[in-house]
C-alpha cells in the first residue's frame, strides 16, 4: 500500500467542503489521525444502513455512490475521482448510510474516522461555527441540483452528464473526447434513473447527428461544442 507524506494528507483532507478554511493546527491534528484503507475492483466500502462512522477521500481509484430497488433496479449518485472527498454528512450525524459505495475498481482511500474528528471538534468551538455556515451553503447547491433534475428532460440530462464526465475522466483532443468503456451505457441509465434503452436511443440520435460515436462498444463524443449545445437548452429556454 503506498504511503502518503503529511502533505498530500492535509491536501487531500482541504478538499473536503468541511475543512477548505480550517486553520493550519486543525489541519495538521486531522491529517495525523487519518488512515489508509485499499478496496479491490467492486468491493463495497459500506452499504446503506451501515453506520455513519468516517469521512473517505479518494487517493486513487474510483467509488461509485449508488442506490438499488427492491425490484433490481439500481441508481448511481456519483462516481468519485481521485481528490474527491464523501461521508461530511455520516461524520457529523453518525447516522446510518443512505446510500452503497463501491470500488469501481483498484482503489486507495484516505479515511478520517467520526471519533478522531470529533475529538478535534471539541477543541475548537470556532470550527463548529464554521461548518455550521457550510452546511447551509450545501443545501442551497443541493436545492438548486434537484431542480435541474425534476425539471430537465432527458437530453438536457445525458449532455450535462456526459460533459461532467468528460471534464473529469475524458481524453480529450479538441472537439472530441474519448471516455472509452469506462462507462457503460447501462451506468449512464443509473446515474440518471431512467431505462438503458432509453440512453441507448439518445445516444443513437446523436450519433446520426456526429455528436457521439458508440463505435466497438466505447463512447467518443464527436462535437464537444454540438453536446454542450444540448446541455444548455432547457437552461437556455428557461431565462
């Protein structure tokens, strides 16, 4: 397992909307208490209903945040990238979980357990404040992200999507860029709760129009500029 210095520790632990503006001290005590943890391809991390008991940020691998129905169903939250920090809510609640998170594939995890984070906590009544006043912030983001959500059709959704994803994960040249088989079309449907057969025929629409190709099973998209047309529409036709 590789080893982190305290740097990348506290650089990791900074990308947590909790601890961005935290004095250097904090920092320093929060990363000392951190551990490490590997996870193989599709091994779970927790699943819903565990308890709440630890913040995770994501060294190197991917984790999709996901959820799944009594009939099979499955819908995906997030897939979280190296730098990617989850679980403010279960370190602050000790709550059970909402949702299962899974290694997508070979993953190294830095991991702040509830009880150390606490401890740091009762020393600094400041840093309560603070979270206090992020906290609020998130839930104005989140209201802002459901309404998209509810609102958008499914175009709008998928482009919006798929720009996220080749923002984060794409090879990119130009006006196109691969993401390959790393996701599925039957991952896409999940990220957005709809059917696969109702992304595989958005996705054949805008390959007739040379904005994505599906060619040998992996997705390219062809026109950046064409898909990012598309996920502005609906904001577009809103103002």
């Amino acid at each position: 397992m590789r080893r982190l210095d305290p740097s990348e520790r506290q650089a990791l632990i900074r990308r947590s909307f909790l601890f961005q503006d935290v004095a250097q001290p904090i920092l320093d005590r929060l990363a000392q208490l951190a551990v490490t943890k590997q996870l193989a391809r599709r091994e779970n991390l927790f699943s819903r209903g565990d308890e709440g008991d630890a913040l995770y940020a994501v060294v190197e691998g991917l984790v999709r945040i996901w959820v799944g129905s009594d009939t099979g169903k499955e819908l995906t939250f997030s897939i979280m990238e190296p730098g990617d920090v989850f679980g403010e809510i279960a370190l602050l609640d000790g709550l059970p979980r909402t949702a299962n998170a899974t290694a997508q594939e070979a993953t190294l995890m830095l991991v702040i357990q509830r009880s150390a984070f606490l401890t740091v906590l009762e020393t600094d009544p400041h840093l309560a404040r603070h979270i206090i006043e992020l906290l609020c912030e998130r839930l104005r983001l989140k209201t802002d992200l459901l309404s998209d959500f509810a609102f958008a059709e499914l175009p709008v959704r998928l482009a919006r999507k798929l720009n996220d994803l080749v923002t984060a994960h794409a090879e990119i040249d130009g006006n196109s860029a691969r993401l390959g088989k790393r996701f599925s079309q039957t991952e896409l449907a999940q990220m957005l709760g709809v059917s696969r057969e109702a992304i595989n025929k958005q996705l054949a629409l805008w390959s007739h129009k040379g904005i994505v190709s599906t060619e040998e099973g992996g997705l390219t998209v062809t026109d950046l500029g064409g898909l990012r047309t598309q996920a502005a529409l609906e904001r577009d036709s809103a103002i």
